[in-house]
C-alpha cells in the first residue's frame, strides 16, 4: 500500500469541487492527491470508469474506492 491516497473527481462538478476543498482542508500531511476522472487509468469496461463522473473514486495503490 502506498502512503498516499489519489482521489479522483469531476472538474466540472461543483459538488466534486466542493468536497475536494473540503477533503484538502484537513490533509494536513499531504496524503491525498487530486486528479481529474477524465485521466484515471483503468479498463474501459471497469465500473468505475463507466461511472467516474457519478461517484468519487480514490485509488491506494492496491484497491479502488468509490462514494
């Protein structure tokens, strides 16, 4: 597992956009990296790329989580 956390979110969601402030309020030490749904890397046919732009996912290094 890696020490970082990388959260995946939609740009042009506002509540998306909301969250990740919140979320990067309270990392105080800088565990969590945020990118773009639109460059997750994983299988077209995956879930959670048919639904990146519904859910939140983050990405440990070993397993996927959404909500």
């Amino acid at each position: 597992m890696k020490d970082t956390l990388t959260i995946y979110f939609d740009e042009g969601c506002g509540i998306c956009k909301r969250v990740r402030s919140f979320l990067s309020f309270f990392d105080f030490q800088n565990k969590c990296n945020f990118s773009f749904a639109k460059d997750m890397n994983l299988d077209e046919a995956s879930e959670a790329m048919q639904n990146r732009y519904y859910d939140m996912y983050s990405y440990d290094g070993i397993k996927i989580y959404s909500g």
